[in-house]
C-alpha cells in the first residue's frame, strides 16, 4: 500500500503549532521584560502563565493531529491492505485533513472516510467497481473494520450498467431512423415516444 498525504495535511499539521510557538515565545519574551521591570511583576507573572497555558496547548495539538493521522493510517492499512475486491495489493490511502480515501489500483475500487474534529468516524462511501454505498452518523464505530465487514455483507445497491458506446455506423443509424418513421407512421409509437427514440439515435450521428 503506497501512503501519500496531502498538502492541506501538513498545513494542519504544522500552522497551528507554529502559531501557538511565536505566541508563546513572545509572552515568554513580555513576562521576562515584566519580571525583570520594578512595579511589573504582576504583569509579567500572569503573562507567564498565560505563554505556559498556550506552549502546553500547541504541544497537545501537535501530537494530536499526529497520533490521530497514525491511527487513521494503520486503520486504513489493516482494512485496505489488499483490496476486497479483486485481491489486489496495490492500493493507495491519500490522507488529507479530515478524510482519507483508500484506492484501489487494480480495480478502481475506492471508499472514502470523513472523520470529525475529534477524530470519530462521521461517515464512510464506498464505491466499488459494481456498488455504491454511503452511511452517516455512524459515530461510535471504533474501528473502521467493523463498519466495513458490515458494508461489504449488506446489499448494496447495484450500480446501473454503462451503457457501451458501440461503433454503429452512419448506415445502421439512417435505416434505424427509417425504421423508426414506419414505426411511427404505421401508428405503432406515439409522438413522445417517436422524438424520444429519433432524438437518441441523431445523437449518435
Ligand atoms: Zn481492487
């Protein structure tokens, strides 16, 4: 499985430390000027604590943000290893903020999942090569595996064949067209149905 994470990923994971970094410094800086300055002490104490409380909340982001993209990459990995479709071992998680989506190389097999603020599953959509699926608020889902054994037991709506693009020539399509005006003539097909059917096969002119 190849890991890839997005930009957006990494600005997330690095703006909000690093602003709480030089917020931090400068209230350090500020309380040692305040510390250091007669009849500013208390100033310089409370801005002190102030720096600490936002130095202690940049860290907790940091590794926030860092254990949830570990747990969300092993979760994707132990689910999507090989892919359930067609056997594959050559899919793709791509991690951005908030969602990962796992591709499958092979079959083009592809689910995505949405998670909250917090890290809890708020939705998964799945879109294999023969069915789609989407559930919400599955929250309180630990681990994505279970949600997936689920999925993949359920019957999931069948996805509308393609409807193949067949080389028909110019020929086939001008007596169809004939046809179709005997049909009409011969009063065997309303109006509607006369334009429906004509408009599709000049569409294929
Ligand atoms: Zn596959």
């Amino acid at each position: 499985m190849n890991v890839e994470k997005t930009s957006g990923y990494y600005l997330a994971w690095l703006s909000i430390p690093a602003i709480t970094l030089v917020m931090a410094i400068f209230s350090f800086y500020w309380a040692s000027v305040g510390l250091t300055t007669p009849g500013a002490e208390d100033y310089g104490n409370r801005l002190f604590w102030i720096a600490s409380i936002v130095l202690i909340m940049g860290i907790a982001y940091f590794s926030w943000i860092w254990l949830r993209g570990l747990n969300v990459e092993n979760s994707a990995k132990e689910i999507f290893e090989t892919c359930p479709f067609c056997g594959s071992p050559n899919t793709k998680l791509i991690i951005s903020t908030g969602k990962e989506t796992v591709e499958c190389l092979n079959c083009g097999a592809k689910w995505t999942i949405d998670y909250s603020l917090f890290g809890k599953i708020e939705s998964i959509t799945l879109i294999a090569p023969d069915r789609e699926g989407e559930r919400k608020n599955v929250l309180g889902i630990k681990k994505p595996v279970e949600f997936w054994i689920n999925l993949k037991n359920e019957n999931l709506p069948t996805k509308s064949p393609v409807q193949k693009s067949t080389d028909v020539s110019d020929e086939d399509i001008e007596a169809k067209l004939r046809k179709l005006k005997k049909l009409y003539d011969d009063g065997l097909l309303t109006e509607e149905e006369y334009q429906m059917k004509k408009k599709e096969l000049l569409k294929m002119l």
